[in-house]
C-alpha cells in the first residue's frame, strides 16, 4: 500500500489539491486588532499615524481612543488594552503596581510637545506672562488683567480691567500634569500646596472664575468662546483653534512662544533617561535651558507590558511600535508635533524588541513544514512565523 502511495502520481496530486488550500489560509497574514487609549495631547498624531500605517499593513487595525492620560493608565492596569497614551510618566505606586500584577511596563516615548498657554483679550493680540504671575493667577492671587505685576511685563499694552476667567481641564489629564510640573518648577506656593498632578481643584480665592473643560478640545472651546479668560491646551490644538499664545519668560530670561522650534530645544537637555525597564516617575523636561527654549515641554508615552499573552498581539504591537518610531515621525511635523531625536527613537526601539510572549518567544510558529515536510518542499512554501506573517506588507 505504501508503495502504491508513493508512487500513484494522482494520488499525490490529490492530496496537494486538498492540502494547498489548508496551507495557504493558515499560513496567511492574520487578521489583528489592537486597542488602545489615553491621552489626547498625541491624539491628532495617532489618528493620522493609524491611517497610514494601515494603507501598509492592512491586516492590522489600531483602534485609539482619547479619554485622558489617567484613563488610559487605568485601562493598562487593568489590562482592558493593549496599549495606553499617557502625556505624564506613570507615578511610582502606578509602576509598582503592573510589575507587580503583569511584569514590566514600558514607557516608550512616541513623540513629543509643548503646552501652549492661551488667552481671550479681545483688545490684546500680544502677551508676556512669566511662571510666578502664571501660578498666582491659577492660585487666585491675581484676579485683573491690569495687575500690576502683568502690566510691568507688558509695557505699551492696554491690558483691561476686567477679570480674569481661569480654565483648567475637567478631567485626569497628562496635559494638566505637564502644566502642574511647569508650575511646581517656577512657583514655590504651587508646589507645596497643589504640586505636579494630573488633576486639581482651583483655590477658594478663584470662586466663580473657574471654568472646567473635557479634554484639550473642551477647554480650546471654553477660551474661544469666553472673553478675558486663559487656559492651556496641547499646541497643535492652540493653532489649529487659532488661539492667541503667551510668551513665557523661559530659564535663560526670555519670553518665548511655543513653535516647533522652540518646543524642540527642550529635547537637547533629555541627556540622561531611564532604561525602558525602569520607573519613568522622575522624568521632566519643562523649565529646560536654552536661549530660546520654550519652558512647558514633555515626551509623551505609550505604555506598553513587556510580557504579553497572545503571540499574535505580540508580534503586532512590534510591528506598530517599530513604525510609528521610524517611519510615522514623518508625519510628526505636519501635524505640529516635532520629530523624535535619534537617541530617544532608539530608547523605543529598545523597548520594542524586548516585547515578548509569557512563555518568552517572540511569536507562535506554524509548524506545518513538519507535518508536510515533502509536500512543502515540493510546492516551495517555507515555514513563516506568526510575527513574520503579522508584520508583512500589504
């Protein structure tokens, strides 16, 4: 009977005519999705990197959702997504707390921004603020646009009296934590009473001056619509808004814009960062040196398990990592978010390459050339691993 098999050419062509098919549907690309939220800063960035990404590698879909940086840390710890957008480093009892439940989380900076501070004065195109007079107006301390303390860094400006509106985000924000680490720097006060935070409450003194918007769109809205207030949004939201910007006095003691020049200076003084491995909770780049540094800067992260249990996941966050840190910061600047330096991208790449499965592969292999070793050979079909086959052009 064997002899018969291997010699019986239609039943070999038989057994390829049923087999080839088989092969070919397991051994193609696989469908995946992964699921992601968090910070809005990036949103923009993401939602047009997941566009292109997808023309190339059409059997992925990344689905991304802005609900805020401290949402998106929550979903991560509670693993409801595959990755997170956090405009802050997870704190220190965060950290320790998906190490302890998941093994290591990554903070892979994606790209990076600066928070623009923003006005309505309908009669003002033009305004100074230095970090102390920032803090006291968010503190209460300062209540008129004519402050004297406002005035004496504008002079020549017909600032009104007329009150000020002071706007902060509603919800648990990384943007409010980069705002709120910009503050802690340049105001004693500040730090000791509200300190770096992704959300606070204003002081009694601000009363019903208060306004509180969702998101970095919410509180755009809110300055766009109510005269004499300030507030502070993502920059590509300021321009796209076309909202007035402050000029902060920065380190060296000028007043600067944000732009994507003066944003990228920050990253030159990121000289000495953690390993992905470690806790990320000490990271700052606000109040960086420079001539003509833009003081409110911060990487933005994704957070990502080193471990993972599904290999096709694995490999697909590999592939989508891989490119928005290569390829996708070629659309960084359209979209007024400035490029990764190189030693950043190569910090998150590092990153990348140490994903892995529990049981410590890289991905699941098929296996089918070991059942099929002669058939195989004969149609010359080689065996792929699942992360090839994931991450492979369409």
């Amino acid at each position: 009977m064997l002899r018969f098999m291997l010699k019986n050419r239609k039943f070999w062509l038989l057994l390829i005519l049923f087999t080839v098919p088989l092969i070919l549907m397991v051994s193609a690309p696989q469908a995946i999705t992964l699921v992601g939220q968090g910070a809005t800063f990036p949103e923009p960035l993401i939602m047009e990197w997941i566009i292109h990404f997808q023309e190339r590698y059409r059997n992925i879909t990344v689905i991304y959702k802005g609900t805020g940086s401290g949402a998106g840390v929550k979903a991560i710890l509670s693993r409801t997504v595959d990755f997170a957008g956090s405009d802050a480093p997870m704190k220190l009892s965060e950290w320790e707390e998906a190490n302890r439940k998941f093994g290591p989380i990554f903070h892979i900076p994606e790209t990076m921004g600066g928070v623009a501070v923003v006005f309505n004065i309908p009669e003002v195109e033009e305004l100074n603020l230095s970090g102390d007079v920032l803090a006291d107006i968010y503190l209460g301390r300062i209540e008129y646009w004519d402050d004297p303390r406002i005035v004496s860094l504008n002079p020549g400006v017909g600032l009104p009296h007329e009150r000020i509106y002071v706007v902060k985000r509603a919800d648990s924000s990384g943007t409010t934590y980069i705002f709120t680490d910009y503050l802690s720097h340049v105001s004693a006060e500040w730090a000791s009473t509200i300190g770096k935070t992704k959300t606070f409450s204003f002081p009694d003194a601000i009363g019903d001056r208060g306004l509180t918007g969702y998101g970095n769109a919410g509180v755009a809205q809110i300055i766009q619509q109510i005269p004499y207030s300030i507030g502070y949004v993502e920059f590509a939201y300021a321009v796209k808004g076309g909202l007035k910007t402050v000029a902060l006095r920065n380190k060296a003691g000028n007043f600067v814009k944000p732009s994507l020049e003066t944003i990228a200076e920050a990253a030159k003084y990121a000289l000495s960062l953690p390993d992905p491995e470690e806790s990320w909770h000490n990271v700052s780049i606000v109040n960086s040196p420079g001539e003509n540094t833009y003081p409110i800067v911060s990487f933005t992260y994704i957070l990502v398990y080193k471990y993972q249990d599904s290999p096709k996941i694995c490999a697909a966050l590999k592939t989508w990592l891989r490119w928005i840190l290569t390829e996708g910061q070629q659309y960084s600047e359209r979209l007024l978010y400035p490029s990764l330096p190189q030693n950043i991208v190569e910090i998150g790449l590092s990153a990348v390459e140490r994903l892995q499965t529990n049981t410590g592969s890289e991905g699941y292999k098929f296996q089918l050339c070991l059942i099929f070793p002669l058939l195989l050979a004969s149609i010359g079909i080689e065996n792929r691993s699942c992360g090839e086959c994931i991450g492979e052009d369409n």
